[in-house]
C-alpha cells in the first residue's frame, strides 16, 4: 500500500469510480510518477480508503476505491485556535504546524494591533489540507472568516480558553474536561492592556505563561498547542 494520501472532500465507498482534479492528478501522475494500477488512499472525515488507479486521460486520473483502511469513529478533543494574522510566512508555519499538532479550528481576529487585516483563505486552506494529508489526520480543520476580538470574546463566554499570557505567573496546565477548548494567541506587540482586561474578565480563562521570552505570535502558537496537545495525552 502506498503511503500517498489525498483529501477527497466527497463521499468515498467501496466500488466507487470517480476522478481527481487537475492539481492532485497532476501530483500523482507526473510528481510521483504512478502508473495504471498502482494504490494510494484517500481520505475525508469519514475514514480513509484504498484506491487504485484505473485510467489516466489527458493527465486527469481516474480511480476505484478498493477497500476501507479507517474509520473515524473515535473524535478527538476539538482544539480552536484564535489568533491575529500575521505575514504570510510566519502564518503558512504557524498554520502548518498548528495542523500537524491537532487543532481542528482556526479563528482569525482583529485586535488593536493586528497589523494583517486580511487573510487569503484559498491559500490557507490549501495548506490546511496537505498538513492533514501528511500528518496522517482525517478530520481537516476549518477555517473560520475572521472576527473582532470583542465579538470572538461575546460568543465565547463560556468557552474554555488558554490565553497566552506573557503578563501571568501561572506556569501550570491541567486539562481534565473533554469539553472543546480554544487558544487565544495575541499579535505582533500583544494585547493592549484594554484588550487583556476584557479577556481575562471571561469566566473559563486560563492564563498561562510559556516562557520568560517575548516570542514570535507563530512561536508561541506552535508552543503552546504542543504544551495543551502534551497535556491530554498525559
């Protein structure tokens, strides 16, 4: 079986013929050179399945689904990340790893000093899904569209959050609950302190301090996710 895996957002069953697009035909058949009769999987949050390749037509690949490989039957822990855009390299990583890691929800914010105020989200999605291929995930996370800081505080209430916060003392995580959580992220200069105060007023904040270093917003994104994702597997 090959290790190649493809997301196929639409329904995959055993006996179904169906195609590739342009860009994941082009990927097989000239980038990794498969041929007629040659297997990779597919997979969408439903499970993951074995395919093979049946006709190439015009560099457009066609393919049966052989069998099923995995279910997704046990959901893991649903982890938000909230965040204030930043450049488009540091955010491509951040998003990147933030995949590879187990967060099933992005949330772009406005903040005061939120200095990208747009995100492309074609591009974004795009490296949403090739970390979920390579990360062997079968739930690709979304992608929300972006929102103010204080309505993302309105409708988030009672929301379990871990706020990265350079200001606290607190250096401790315990993560018992199977409740979904999120992680709020501050920008390129932190939260103003306006901002903080209304924050920290949330009655489920958790805010921890993850190192003496004022770091990169895409640093401590990447931090604090593998200390959360550490801790429930603890």
């Amino acid at each position: 079986m090959s290790n190649i895996r493809l997301f196929f957002p639409e329904s995959l069953s055993i006996n179904l013929t169906s195609k590739l697009d342009k860009s994941q035909s082009h990927y097989l058949s000239k980038v990794m050179r498969m041929s007629i009769g040659q297997n990779f999987s597919l997979f969408n949050q439903s499970g993951e399945w074995e395919a093979k390749i049946t006709k190439i037509i015009k560099g457009v690949v066609e393919f049966s689904i052989r069998k099923k490989i995995r279910s997704n039957l046990n959901e893991k822990k649903e982890i938000c990340l909230a965040f204030a855009p930043i450049k488009l390299n540091y955010l491509n990583l951040m998003v990147q790893k933030a995949t590879e890691l187990g967060v099933t929800r992005f949330i772009p914010i406005l903040t005061d000093r939120t200095i990208v105020r747009k995100i492309n989200e074609k591009r974004v999605n795009k490296i949403i899904v090739e970390a979920s291929e390579q990360s062997n995930r079968l739930k690709v996370p979304q992608l929300e569209e972006i929102v103010k800081l204080d309505d993302f505080l309105k409708f988030n209430q009672k929301t379990n959050i871990i706020f990265g916060d350079l200001n606290t003392n607190n250096k401790k995580l315990n993560i018992k609950s199977t409740e979904p959580l999120c992680i709020l992220i501050g920008p390129e200069g932190d939260f103003t302190t306006q901002e903080r105060e209304k924050i920290l007023k949330l009655k489920n904040i958790i805010p921890l301090k993850i190192n003496e270093n004022i770091l990169r917003s895409e640093t401590a994104a990447i931090s604090i996710i593998s200390i959360v994702t550490f801790n429930l597997l603890s």
